[in-house]
C-alpha cells in the first residue's frame, strides 16, 4: 500500500503541482544532475540534453511527450503509482511508459521505496530517446505478455538488471545506465565506485536465476560491453532460458533475503 496520493489530471490532461513539490523537483535535479556528470552513460547525458527538463517545475506529462516523441514515437503515461504486471507490460508494448503522478516529500529526499514521477521522468525518459532502449522496452514487454503471469515475475529479473540497474563499460571506465541508481544520489556514486558491490558481464540466464531485493543498495550489478548489446539481449530465446533457470534454481542470494522482489 503506498503512502503517496496520486494526482488526478484536469481535463486538459494537466496535473496540479504545488510550490513545495516544484521545489522538491528542482532540488532533485540541480543535485542529480551534477552527481551523474562522471557517473552516468555518455546516451544519458546525451538523452538530458535531448529532453531539456524544466529544473524550476516538475515537467507536465504532456510537455515530455511533445519532445519524446520526436524522438522515438514513446509517450509517458500518468499512473497512479505502482500497476499490476500486465499492465506495465502493456503499456511498454504499445510504446507508453508508466509515469506516476506524484512526487516524493522532502522526509524522503534521498531514498523513496515506489518509483514517483521524479524516478521515472528523470531515470528513464533520457534514454528512451535512443532506440536501442527504446525498442528494448517495446520488445520487452510484448515478451513478457507472452509468458504465464508466475513467468513475468522472473523474467523481470532482466529488466530489473538493465533497465533499473545496469551498468555499461565504457572507455572511461564503468558507468550507469540503470534509471534505478540513475535517480538515486546515493546509488549513482555506489554503483560505480563502490568496492563492495560486485560488478560481472552481463548473461541472461545468470540473471534469470539471480534474486534482488528492491529496498537495499544492490549488493550484484550486470555489466554490458557497449549500449547497443541491451537491444541484443532479445537475440537470446529468453522464455527458454527461463525454463533453464527455473530447472536449474536461484543462485544463493547475496543479501539477507528477508526483503521481496518486487
């Protein structure tokens, strides 16, 4: 049950923000932003400078689908908070991306539990200005409807472990692409310089067979050789090495597995 009282928009489709969550948005991006300049994927720093966020306001659905579209033909969608599995599946597989319609209190500045609008607009619409990501997501989903609901539970694993929380080498060294550790000023500088993680190449059926925890700093990160290899995971028959995984059981977790996978 979230905490979080969704938004509802007007009938021109425009949602409501007060001083106080424009001012929690601006702090938010002014720091993020300078947190990612060396931390971040060279297509997200690119992605930010194609999107343009307004740093004064938080961003109305409608202004990043004007520019979004352009683009790669993706829109955001507002939902109210987090959505059943299929749906989120649908939405990707129609090009729309799941775009809540709040933001988080100042209490909570720096680590919130559900994705808000700030996590979503801020972690992944800069990349879904590339095709690669873009076509990733739409190919992603229309998979994931494919499998049984019990199967998209696991075949999430490599969403989670890309889209949210991937890492990419690059020639300056490893960098992020996640938008989970993307919108987190913590998990950004973590996830790169940290030496407590462990950081291995990326293989999908390690992946299929590895539990996570979405309420911790990620004790595991998988590694892509270069941006265009995420569209490449597809190349792989994902729902047999489901199967695979599924015969072959998870990997020992490397965290106390009291928390859930999302």
């Amino acid at each position: 049950m979230t905490k979080y009282i969704s938004k509802q928009p007007n009938p021109q489709g425009v949602l409501d923000w007060t001083a106080d969550e424009n001012k929690t948005w601006n702090t938010l991006i002014e720091r993020q932003t300078k947190i990612v300049q060396t931390r971040a994927c060279a297509e997200f720093l690119e992605g930010l400078d194609r999107i343009q966020f307004s740093k004064k306001h938080v961003p109305q659905h409608s202004e990043i689908n004007q520019r979004l579209k352009n683009f790669t033909g993706w829109e955001v969608e507002i939902v109210p908070a987090l959505i059943p599995a299929k749906e989120f599946f649908t939405l990707l597989a129609n090009k729309k991306f799941p775009a809540a319609s709040f933001i988080r209190i100042p209490e909570e500045l720096d680590y919130i539990q559900e994705p808000d609008i700030f996590h979503e607009f801020y972690g992944h619409v800069p990349l879904l200005t590339f095709k690669e990501y873009a076509n990733f997501m739409e190919d992603f989903g229309k998979l994931a409807l494919s499998a049984s609901p019990k199967d998209r539970r696991r075949l999430f694993r490599i969403f989670w472990f890309t889209i949210e929380f991937g890492l990419l080498n690059t020639k300056d060294g490893v960098r992020a692409y996640g938008g989970g550790m993307l919108s987190s000023i913590h998990e950004t500088v973590y996830s790169v310089e940290s030496k407590v993680p462990k950081r291995v190449p990326f293989d999908p059926l390690t992946a299929l067979r590895t539990p996570y925890r979405y309420d911790i700093p990620q004790p595991l990160y998988y590694v892509l050789n270069k941006f265009d290899d995420l569209y490449n995971i597809l190349n792989y028959d994902l729902l047999a090495l489901l199967e695979e995984s599924k015969n072959l059981g998870d990997l020992e977790p490397l965290f106390d597995p009291a928390g859930e996978e999302l």
